[in-house]
C-alpha cells in the first residue's frame, strides 16, 4: 500500500500565543520559527497580521526558508465586500505564502457572535477563499466549533466545509475549538465530511480539554484527514492544543499510522526531537516536563524496583522504543534501592571512569544509599552526585574551604518608622591559604548566602561569573519540629545554557541550603576547568 | 439499555509512588488514603507488603472505610509452594481486603526474568490466585507486558488471562507496560480477550508514554472492560499511569461512556474533583498543573482575545463543560457572583456570622482575591482565613504585638575543633502594654523563632500552652533569585487533638514563616478564648 503524503501545520505562534502567561516578542517569533524549521513542519502559522504591532511586524518580511509561512485572520464581515475589509486586507497583503481564515460553521454563533444570515455566512467563506487564492495565496479554513456545529446543526456545519472546499481552499479544517469532543465521535464526525470534502483536503485542530488533543488528531488521521494542526509541548489557550513533539513521532513510529501516511519529517530526523522541544522551554524560559511523552527526562527514567536491574539486561523489551532514537536517554535513577549495575550504568552516563572490580566502587554505593536514607535525593541531584563520585573514585579538589558563615534576618523598625525585614549573610572561605570574607544583603538569608558566597572566590571567581541560580525547593521530609529539610537547587551557566542539580539535607533549612549552594559552586569550577584542560 | 457498573481502582500509592522523585511516608499514605475515600474509588491498592518497611507497616492494618484495601504483590516463583514463598505470604498476611498479583503474560519474560517454563508461570498464576481466595482475600491478577506479550505470542498471553479467571481471579488486568500500545491496538487486543475472559472481569492499567494513557484506558472501556485503573493527576513511572482525575469526569459526562457504564461515583459528586486534585499535589508539595484538563486553574480560563467577549455573552457555548460542575472556575469575569456565595458558605462553614447585604463582605471578598493573587492559599489554611474574616467582619484581638524580632543561624569551630551550626532567635513583644523579650536556640531559624515567641507571651501563656507544630510546609512559587515563598503551617492542639492550618507569604521565608506562626499562635488564644467564654 503507498502512503499518503500528511502534513504538519504549526500553530505555536497563533493559537499557542493565547496561552496564559506566554507574550512572544517579533525576536522570540523568530528564534521559535528557527526551531519549526529545524523540526522539519509544512506550515508555520505566524500570527494574526492586523492584530496587534508584534504580528503586523512578523509578517512584514517572509520569516521561512522551507514551510510554507502562513497568516491566520477572519473571514470577511458579513455586508462588506473583500476590498472593504481591512481585516482580511491585512493578511492578504502580509509576506505569508498562504492564509488560514477562521469561519463560523455553528449556526448558533453565526446568529450570535456574526449577526448575520447562514447564508451570508457561506458568502464570506466563499469570497475570502476566492480572494486569498486571486492573490496567490495558498488559502485554508479553519472551521470554529465544527464538531459542536455538527451536533448541532449537521447540515449547516457540511455546507460550511464544502463551501470552502468548493471555493478553492488547499486545506478545510475541522476545529474542536471547546475541546470536549473524544475519538469515537471525531471517527464519526471526519466519516461524514468526506462525504463532501475528501480526506486529501481535510485538517483536524484538536484541543486537550479532555486530555485527547493528541487521540483526537490521530483518531482524525485514521479516519482520512491528512493535515493535522499542533503546537510545541502543546502550549495554547486553557488545556493546550495537540502536541507536535507527540504527534510526529507517534505518527512516524506507531501503527497504524506509520503505514497509513508519511510526513516531510523522516524517523532518522527524529534524534533532534528532544533537544528541539526542551530548546521551546529555554525560549518560554521554564522548566521542561519531566514526564512528557517521548521527550521528558523521566520518559525513559525507571526507579530501581522490580524492573530496573531487568532493562539494564533487556532495555530492548522494557522500553517501547529506544530513547535514542528521539535524542532522549535511558536514566535508572539512583535511589537506595540501587545495586550496583545500576550505579555503574550512571557513572558511565556522567563520564565517570569506573571499574566494576574497585572495592570504591562497592564503598560508593553503600554511602550513597546510607545518604539517601538520610534524605539525599541523588536522582533529583546529578551534579552533587557526580561530585560525590568522582571524590570517591578519582580526586577533585574542593576548591576552597569555607572557615565560617553566618546569616541574620531581623525585623525592626526604620527610621521612618516602618516595620522592615532585613537579611544579611557573612561567609568566610580560604582559597589556597588565602582567607576571603563577604558580606551581602538578600531576599531571605538564602540568597544573602548565597550572595555574599559568590562574592569573591579569589581566583576561582572567574569561572563561576555565569552561574546563576534558576531555582530553589525545599521539601521537609519529615513533620514536627525536628523535620529533616532537603533543598534542591537548579542552577545554570549563563553563557552555555547549561543545567545542574544539587542537594542539601539538614535539620537546619540554612544548613541544607549551603550545602546545596557550595556544590553547585564546586560544580561549576570542576567544570569550567574540565573544559579548559580538555 | 442498563449501563453496567464501571470500577475505579486507584494505584497512587503503588504504582504512583514509582515516579521519580516520589516517597510516601505512612502518614502520607495514610491522608492520601483519605482522599481517595472522599474521590470514592471503588479499589486502593496501598503498596507492596514486604517490599519495604514503609509498605509492610501501612498494610499492618485495615486503612480503608468503604474501598477496598488492595495489595500489591508477586505471583509465586516456580519450584517452590505458596507456604514457602515468603512474597506471596506477606501479601496473603496482609490487613488487606484484596489482593493484587502480577504475573508475566510475555513469554520472553518468563524465559529471561522468571527463568522458567511457559507451563510453570500458568501454575503460578493459578496457584497464586486460589490461594488468595483461599485466604479470604478477592483476588485479581495484573498481566505484565499484556499488549506487548500478546503481539509476541497470542496464544500465550491469552492462556495467562484465562487461567487467571478460570482459578477464581475476580478482576484480570490488560497492563501497557511499556506504555507504547496506541488505541487501535488496544481495541483490536481487548476484543480478542474477550473471547476468553468476559469484560466484566477485565481490567486496563495504561501509561502515558504515547499520550494515550487516557484514551487508551477509555478505547479499552468502550470495547467491554469493567475495571479501569489509574492514579491522581496521573503520577507514576516514566510519563505517568492513566489520571485518574481525567478519567472520572470523561465516563461520567462525555458520550458514549456515559451511556455505556456507571460509576460508584455521581456526577454530583464530581464537584469535589478539583479540591481534591489541589489537595493532592499540596501533600506531594509541588505546584498544581494549571493546563490539566477539568482541573487545572486556566482549564477553564480564556485570555482576552477573540473568543473572551463573546464567552461573558454565552459562557455555555464557550465551554466544553459547566466549571462549577467539577469544582472549578472560569476565569476570564473581572467580578463573579459565585465567587461570592462561595465566600458566604466558607463563613457559614467556619462559624463566622456573615449577611450577604453587608458591604464589609464585598471588601473582604476584593482583598482575599488580592491576597490570594499574592500568594496566600487559603483554601489550604483555614485558621489564617478565619482570622482575617473576623478582623474584617467583626472584632478579633490581636493579644500581643510584635515590636520586633531577630535571627541568625551560623556556621563555626566549636571549643573541640568541630564545624557546628547554630542558631537563635530574639522575640520581643508587648502584651497590654508590657514588654516581653525571649531568646531561644533551635534547629533552624524559624524553629529557634517559634520556640522564642512561645516562650513569654503574659497573661496568654497558659492558653498556649499545648500548642504544638505538626508540619511546616515551603513552597517557591516563581522560579530566580526574586522569588515569593509561601509557608503552610500545621499546628494542633495536644490536648484536644484539634488542628488548623496558617499561611505566610514573603520574598523571605523567615518572614513567611513567622507570619504563619503568628498567625497560628494568636488563633490558639482566640479558640481557647471562645472556649473559656462559651
């Protein structure tokens, strides 16, 4: 059987920018174009020229190379002609390629939100096509609420999408803009629209209000409709919109869909997926989900348990495709459940020499487990881990000593009589004999640590200049008042975007905080002159 | 035509509890246990007896009241008789109501991990299952690697099913473990099983990593299977199990689950769905997901831009479902009437008079929405909420003062060479017009804070004098160096075993904290006040 040609349209810039909390800048626009481009779309849907100075500027230039650079707007008003619209004008004398309209195709929201005839509703549909293909416009309909229109009014809903279809439009889309409806009735629904449109002409735009964006555009797939719409890690308004970093390796790895259709994108393409997708939250400037299908950190993470010593013999048959091949890894954390393959499958992943006969080996693991009861989370922490191996097994420097510190929080009054909360902290650390001490202000005694450690590491103080801290948690392992704390810290090197994790555990919260902090400083030191010597 | 009764069978607490980064305490195990009671699932598998001291001490005793008490554990090894398997008999001596067992179904993995005979697992499967009706217990056996084994070798997959119900196995559940089956497969590999166990004795356990945990759970549904398992907000290995809270409202309102099956829960009940989703990620400390379908905060939430306007017009046609149908809220009206009826029932709830005409409640209303944007959680910290609401509604004392305070926690030698860290804290408050100043050491900052202010509060001393905190939870609640850090504070009352909750919100955690611990002192007083006075 011959494959039908599928096609990927992105909407990350359009219906992923209505997701709250996310405003993309024209330069973010671009760098997120960049990684369309890299992941290999048909379509990238830039924005709504017209509607707002962000998009009327995107799309005052063409902005890809090789996908097609789509407008999205709205059909013409009801009462105007074509010419007499500047809505559609904008995207009409826009750089894009080709343009996608959003039309009406619920009666109910034609009477309400148009305040036109359904008729006068088709008229637009038809104009707009006409006019985006007489401007040499490659034209697409999305067609709002179809599969709630269609429940409601099928009739109505069909004429819509044939209107489109008739008038010249490449694609008509199927919009489950609510997002509530699930497979079996996206089966039946696509099943009756090809009765007027065929499937080589029909898209699917899914929304993952009941956690089926992804089985709804796939179940649509099945059906016959052959461009599918998504967003990187699924960003878009309420729930998200279906996921393409899901999406395509689903399509190009899975049956039935594998030998349904093929896509511009080809499985040796997908060793660049995971970076892409974690490179988006770079962009978002937010931590990546951990369990996102093929991509996260833990897709292809399993806790020592009854399966882990089985994949490191098997991973083959514990794994339902090899993580390399969507750039990902296998991770079997460290946890006090380890044994000792599984520790030494780790220090292979960090780059740590190893050899399975060293007796250090066998001492390593037994203070790592001794630790982890304590409430270190070494699979949390890859950085304080490393550093505690490669302590134990080869040498690393500490670096510098710290002598003392000391942290103050005090609320008082100012001399305007306000009540004011004050940090300060005081570290004192030798470095080769030398003796630094620094002081600084915080937020909280943290972060005055925090400050005042970083201050001045003689001549170290170079190689830490682009750590910054990313993020801070503190779990308390235990209730009552003499709780274990463990704090986590997320670090990361400004210049080199690089990550790492460290880990402090305490009776005392400060206590647990530097411990976490002095090791991502170590760590960063240990690194930078890695690099140097390398 | 009669809808046949659909199973829940929740396993958070065992399957959940292999997420990286997941470590149930007993008491942990213990309120997530109560959570899923109020849920209403029909099965709580709370572990694995044996396995480890944590599991072996929860399934000491009976932890339910109307699930039933599940637990997990392995078939028997071949070569050796149920009475000499020390596994299978801690599962079977067990407080446990049920037991679930799990047996390979792929007979690669009977070759390579059990390293017996295909004919020695069916033997296993068998014996493992009437023993455990033997004992008292229903029993359900989990097919491992079903879809995989089945796709492997048909014939043998399906022999493990049958002789699992032909031995007395109450339930016998389809596992994708390897999450990679996609819900085609599901239904084709469901219908084939039903050919040799009825669908009213079949389960599915699906994962996430396809994105298809839910459909795939709901695919199995449709084609017969009365049992479905799943864990809340779909915690578990690798990319997650099926979510639970997904689940739930998708059978209960969506077509055609809603016409095949019913649940031990109503839909009336799901009201409750969104609280206890919150709840849950409160107990694990982390941030809820604000894009998880029915719950998440922006599930139901529009940004301004083509569709906000019209859905203040017709919030119906806009949205998939009701939000208040499952307990959550639209987000998009600049002021609410639910948000105030809401307001007027918590007051009711907590005792506080309150008339609805009194435009006190509407400023109340106006800085809990403020306060709750800072930060402060008050669905999660009564007693600060009712402290509030008194003060804004009525007269609450504040009883002492606070002039000022200090704390310091520092690192140094002792008299023996040793690095210790120490820390103190200096209180000074004024009660009706004395001065009281206390000094205390502790474990941390806010334990050396709380001990001082506890020490010398005057004539309110002896009402506090069976105060004790239970718990002392941080969360960080934006990433970077400016980060707003919330402190939940649970405290109780030794004597009368009553506790409460207190919230402190701060860019400094020491004052978070101690605001939580004012807080949670001065509604000691005021309840023991109430007492006193009654």
């Amino acid at each position: 059987m011959t494959k039908e040609r599928l096609y990927l349209f992105d909407t990350t810039l359009r219906d992923g920018a209505q997701t709250s909390g996310i405003d993309f800048s024209v330069d973010e626009k671009i760098a997120i174009t960049d990684l369309l481009e890299r992941l290999g779309v048909d379509y990238i849907e830039g924005g709504y020229p017209g509607a707002n100075p962000t998009d009327t500027k995107f799309f005052s230039e063409k902005r890809t190379q090789k996908a097609i650079f789509t407008a999205f707007g709205m059909t013409k008003r009801a009462g105007r002609s074509i010419s007499n619209d500047p809505g559609v004008q904008m995207v009409l004398q826009s750089a894009a390629d080709a343009t996608c309209y959003v039309a009406k195709s619920w009666d109910y929201h034609v009477d309400i939100a148009l305040k036109c005839t359904n008729e006068e509703n088709l008229e637009s549909i038809a104009d707009t096509v006409k006019a985006s293909v007489d401007a040499g416009k490659e034209a697409m309909i999305d067609c709002e609420h179809f599969f709630d229109g269609y429940k409601a009014n099928p009739d109505y809903a069909l004429a819509c999408a044939k209107t489109a279809y008739e008038a010249g439009a490449r694609w008509v889309v199927l919009c489950d803009t609510n997002g509530g409806t699930l497979p079996h009735e996206v089966t039946e629904i696509v099943n009756a629209v090809m009765q007027v449109v065929p499937g080589s002409n029909l898209g699917i735009h899914a929304h993952d209000d009941t956690g089926h964006a992804v089985a709804n555009t796939l179940a649509a797939v099945v059906a016959g409709v052959r461009q599918v719409q998504g967003t990187l890690n699924g960003i878009g308004e309420r729930c998200g919109n279906a996921n393409m970093i899901t999406l395509i390796p689903n399509m190009l790895l899975k049956k039935p869909y594998c030998d349904l259709v093929e896509l511009g994108i080809k499985v040796e393409d997908l060793t660049e997926l995971t970076a892409i997708s974690r490179s988006f939250d770079e962009i978002l400037n937010r931590s990546s989900n951990v369990h996102a299908p093929y991509v996260g950190a833990n897709a292809f993470a399993t806790k020592a348990g009854i399966h882990a010593s089985a994949i490191l013999k098997n991973p083959d048959t514990y794994e339902h495709i090899p993580p390399e091949m969507v750039g990902n890894q296998r991770r079997v954390l460290v946890s006090d459940q380890a044994g000792k393959s599984n520790l030494l499958n780790e220090l292979k992943r960090l780059g740590v020499d190893a050899d399975k006969a060293d007796p250090r080996v066998d001492r390593l693991l037994a203070e790592v487990k001794e630790l982890e009861a304590q409430g270190f989370a070494y699979e949390a922490a890859d950085a304080s881990f490393e550093l505690l191996a490669r302590r134990r097994l080869h040498s690393v420097p500490d670096y510098f000593d710290v002598l003392s510190f000391r942290t103050g929080v005090e609320r008082r009054y100012n001399a305007l009589g306000e009540r004011v909360t004050v940090s300060e902290a005081v570290v004192k650390v030798e470095v080769d004999g030398e003796t630094f001490m620094s002081v600084a202000e915080g937020n909280g005694p943290v972060n005055a640590l925090d400050l005042s450690l970083r201050k001045d590491l003689g001549k170290y103080q170079s190689l830490i200049a682009d750590l910054e801290l990313i993020d801070y948690k503190v779990r308390i392992l235990n209730g009552g008042t003499s709780a274990i704390t463990r704090v986590l810290i997320e670090s990361q090197n400004k210049k080199t975007g690089k990550r790492w994790f460290t880990v402090g555990v305490s009776e005392n919260i400060v206590d647990a905080s530097f411990q976490a902090l002095v090791d991502s400083v170590r760590y960063c030191i240990f690194k930078a002159n890695e690099l140097e010597t390398a």
